[in-house]
C-alpha cells in the first residue's frame, strides 16, 4: 500500500494543574534526586513503571513533571496529569510509560509541560531543577533501540511494541515498515520465529485540526481478518477516547461484511462508524478535522477531469478536540483472525 499524508495546522494545548502542600523552607540549592528508575522498553500504552526520587529543597507550592524518551520525549504518566505532588518528606513517586531515558523537572505551579518536545525542557524560568537518568536494563530482555523512517516529509518512529487488537495482543516488528527510492511507504505482514508479525508506525508530531490525506496506491485483496488502519491517536490521554479518528480498511473477521469505514471513537456507538465497500484500485482517503465536525471522503482520483467518489460522510456529534494525538498507519490481523499467507503491500 503506498500512503500519501497530507495535513495543515498545528495546535497544541497545554495544562496546568494546582493542588496544596506544605513543608518547611530551605536554603539549600534544589535539586533532584531519583530513587527508583523503571525498567528500559521502547514505550507505547501497555507497559507502565513505578518511577520514585527526592525533591531536596523544593518551595510548598511546587510540583515535578515528568518525562519518559521514546523517540522524543513524553510528559508522564498522562497528558491530563502532568504534574507529580512532593510529599511533606520531600519525595515524591508516580508511574510512567517505559522508554530509553527518564527525566524530572521541579517546576513552579505555572509552569505549563509540553505534552512532547525534541528536547528535554532546559533549567530557567519556572523550571527550577532538571534530573535525567537512563533506563535500568530490563532483567528479562535488551532494550529495544527506536526505528524511525522518513516519509512523506515527516519523521515517523516504527513501532516494535506488541498491541491489542480486538482483546488479543499481536507483535509488530521493524522489518515489517520501510520506504524505497520512490518515497513510497511499504507495509507487510510477514512470520517471523513461529508467528505473524504486523506493522504500525507513528508520527512524532501532532498536526491538530486541518486535511489529512492517505494515497492508497497498491493494496492486494485482504483477508477478512486483516485491518489496514489509518488514523488518529493520543497515546497518553484516554479522555475524548484517545482523540480516535479512523479510516480502516476490514471486514473485521466477517467476509459477508463491507470493507471499509469510517469511524469516530467510541465504535460501539452506532452513529460514530460509517461502512462502505472499498475497491482494490488506487484511492485517497481523507477527512477534514474542524471543531465540531470531521468530513470523510474516499475517492478514485482520475487522470483527467474530476474524481469518482466511493463514498463520504460527516459526523457532527462526539468530534474530539486536538491535544497529544499523532497519526497511525498500521497494518495486522484482527482479533484472533490468523491470515494464511504472507502479505507485501505498499503505500
């Protein structure tokens, strides 16, 4: 399958959070100290980490913020709760997604944590003190190096994380996402070691509001237990469920099902999915985000004169604001469908 993104506007929103506590002055100059560091993993939503440390010489009124690097750096544990309270003892404990580096901040009650960064916010202003420390290594397995690729004119981290999908959890692997010399974007479905591995990869930056466009150039006829997703989510934040907007490409497990839909998360609400048949020819898929209301389209752009549309649809009700969300394409088996042949596809 070959996918073209396209998308326009950035919007970041940023929280704070304020809550009271009380311990004696100090002169001494801040500093951070850690007394638990979790465990090294390449990060995603399923593993989490218990992450602990000393706030010598912290004011009453602040906070830490902590940050977890996988790829770029996330705040911890969730976007919605950013800040870590610092007990009258001076130390404070939270939990974290796993990744390669963690870092605390000691910050003052109107510091406002960027829900990812490049770069680990530096000391000055209302950021008071910064720790960082790497990963401990996991007792059970190396730590996984990040994989990222260029494509589209964007950078995208290759996931190598295991996911769920439909309550059973499925392995992706890195070999399985790559681009060749046209720029063109490949996603397979392979067996590796005994079982199928799958393919997701994710953008290291958020867009917000504006066009999102997929060219879906070459795809074979999927099984029905296959799924090729295109969409948006926020990994740290479960509010407005995960900031979810799907194009995805499946019969779910059912061949007498339609191939295709549109959806606004939560999907078991009728009203949110939208199902269409898909043709195995060169596509776009593409929505308008705006506030208030997302705009889907599928259509077959010709050579000359003006696109065939397969289908469109729009949804006014639940339409999630932007925040942390990035986008996924990904490509795996559903549930606990099993595919009998290996799948190349490019994008």
């Amino acid at each position: 399958m070959c996918v073209r993104p396209l998308s326009c506007a950035i919007l970041g929103i940023n929280l704070v959070l304020l809550s009271g506590c009380h311990f004696s002055q100090s002169s001494a100059q801040p500093t951070i100290k850690f007394t638990t560091v979790p465990e090294g993993g390449p990060g995603g939503a399923e593993r989490i980490g218990e992450i602990a440390g000393r706030a010598i010489g912290a004011k009453p009124e602040q906070r830490i913020v902590l940050f977890a690097r996988s790829g770029i750096w996330w705040v911890q544990p969730y976007s919605v709760r950013p800040f870590t309270a610092i007990q009258k003892d001076r130390t404070w404990t939270n939990s974290t997604h796993l990744g390669t580096e963690y870092a605390a901040l000691l910050v003052e009650p109107g510091y406002s944590p960027p829900k990812t960064s490049d770069v680990l916010p530096a000391k000055g202003g209302d950021v008071i003190a910064v720790a960082a420390v790497s990963a401990r290594p996991s007792a059970t397995s190396a730590i996984v190096s990040p994989k990222t690729l260029n494509f589209s004119g964007y950078q995208w981290e290759v996931l190598q994380i295991q996911t769920d999908s439909g309550g059973v959890m499925h392995t992706n692997s890195a070999s399985n996402a790559w681009t060749d010399t046209k720029g063109w974007l490949h996603l397979r479905i392979a067996r590796e070691s005994g079982e199928w591995t799958c393919a997701e990869i994710q953008l290291l930056r958020s867009l917000g509001y504006g066009s999102y466009s997929f060219v879906v150039r070459q795809i074979p006829r999927l099984e029905a237990g296959t799924v090729l997703g295109m969409f948006t989510w926020d990994d740290l934040e479960a509010g407005q469920n995960h900031r979810e907007i799907d194009v995805e490409l499946s019969q779910w497990g059912n061949p007498a099902s339609k191939n295709a839909q549109f959806v606004i998360q939560p999907y078991y609400v009728p009203a949110n999915v939208f199902r269409f048949i898909s043709p195995s020819t060169k596509l776009t898929h593409s929505f308008r985000w705006e506030p208030g209301r997302v705009s889907f389209q599928t259509a077959q752009k010709a050579p000359a004169g003006p696109s065939r549309v397969v289908a469109q649809h729009v949804f006014t009700s639940g339409i999630p604001t932007p925040g942390g969300e990035s986008v996924h394409i990904n490509l795996y088996t559903y549930g606990k469908s099993r595919i009998r042949w290996v799948m190349t596809s490019s994008m």
